[in-house]
C-alpha cells in the first residue's frame, strides 16, 4: 500500500478536528466559515484544539487577506510577507497555492551592528524616517530587542502585505508602534497582521493590545502560547482559501 500524500494526511486530520469540533458552540457559533477553516489549519499545525476558543479575527481580516491574495494573483505581482523569525517564514507553503508569487522576507538572522548601520541609511535614504533619527541616536538604542529592530528595519524597507509574528511580542508591539508612523508619514498601512507570539513575557499582553487596536486587521490569539507554526498555518489557510 502506497503511503498516504501530504493532501491525504490533511484531509484525515481536518476530518478527526472536525469531529472533536462537532459540539463545539463557541466554535461552530462564532466564527464565520472561512475563520473556521483557519483555525483548523492552526489545530492542524500544532495539534492543540484550544485554539478553537482562543483565536481572533478583526476587521474581516480573513476576507481582506483572501481578497488581497486574489488581486495579486491577477496581477501577477508578488505577496510580499515580513515575518519576526526564520521558523515563521520556513512554514509559510510555496506549494499550496502555486497561483501566488511569494516573496518572504526575515532579517533576524543579521548581527545587531548590521541591522543598525542598514537602518541608519534607510534614515539617511528616506525623508520621512528623519523623525526616527532622534530614538536612533539615543544611547538607549541598545534597549531595542533584536527581534524587533530587526522587523522595524524589514517592514520600512519592503512594506509588506503581511507580517507574521509567531515568535517575539517586541517584534509586535514594534510592529504595531511602526506602521502607524509609516501611515502618517506615507500612508501605508499593513493588510494584514498575523501574531501568534508566545511567551510569558508579554506574548499575552502584546496580543491584547493588537486585538483592542481598530487600526488594524489582524488574525491572533489570546493568551501567552502561539508559535512559529501557529503564525505560519494562518497565512497558508488564507493561500489555501484562494485556490
């Protein structure tokens, strides 16, 4: 007997959620069917149910996500993803929607020094980041995690689609904090935000702050656990949707 595909393992496991999902009232009342289909592709990925009760979704963020995809399929341009880890960007599929040219971008792999000298000529680059120049050269500069300069310097230079956050809440709340000068300075504001930090350190508090945010479209959850591969089956239910 031949070994069962990848789509086959899927399809069995999408089969074995449903069915522990069946008298699920919060689940099966209020989600709509699309967030549905997200939250399934996280349980698939992680094998904890709890994210039935946990997840949330604002601003018709799976729609927008899904609706955003669909264009850039028709237009042949790439969707461009900036995500907080190396984990969170490995998870994201190429393969299951070959229709979406994907571009994913992480920069956490960068010594410190590096990230901060590429920051500073972005600053020099771009008028509108002359506002930053002031917390650039403040001695407590070094107080910025890596993580979140690292997603700073990644989201001003390729003004992503979608930023998926599955490892750090220093690189959500940046995120957060970030996008609302870029719309100030030059009216861009993220489609989507996808975070799934996790952590006892603020993972729960950054996620809060994200959901009570109206500014932004956002798929998350609650709570002090989420990961890599939380953040990255988001994005690939939202591909999957547009097949």
């Amino acid at each position: 007997m031949a070994p069962d595909t990848g789509e086959e393992i899927y399809k069995k496991s999408v089969t074995i959620i449903d069915s522990l999902l069946k008298d699920n009232l919060h689940f099966n009342n209020f989600y709509s069917e699309a967030e549905r289909v997200v939250i399934k592709r996280v349980i698939h990925a992680t094998s904890d149910v709890s994210y039935a009760g946990s997840i949330f979704f604002t601003n018709n963020s799976v729609q927008k996500g899904m609706n955003l995809i669909k264009k850039k399929i028709e237009k042949k341009e790439p969707l461009k993803i900036v995500c907080d880890s190396e984990m969170t960007k490995a998870g994201i599929s190429k393969n299951i929607n070959k229709n979406v040219i994907i571009d994913s971008y992480c920069y956490i792999g960068w010594d410190y020094d590096s990230l901060l000298k590429n920051w500073e000529n972005l600053i020099c680059r771009y008028k509108f980041l002359h506002d930053f120049k002031e917390c650039i050269n403040n001695p407590d500069i070094t107080n910025i995690t890596k993580s979140a300069l690292s997603i700073r310097l990644a989201t001003t230079e390729k003004l992503p689609d979608v930023i998926a956050i599955g490892n750090a809440p220093t690189a959500l709340i940046e995120v957060m904090n970030l996008c609302k000068y870029l719309h100030r300075s030059i009216n861009y504001n993220p489609p989507i935000i996808i975070a799934m930090p996790v952590g006892f350190v603020g993972a729960a508090e950054s996620k809060k702050l994200l959901y009570e945010d109206n500014f932004y479209s956002s798929i998350g959850n609650f709570g002090n656990f989420g990961g890599s591969s939380s953040a990255a089956s988001a994005v690939n239910a939202l591909l999957s949707g547009c097949l």
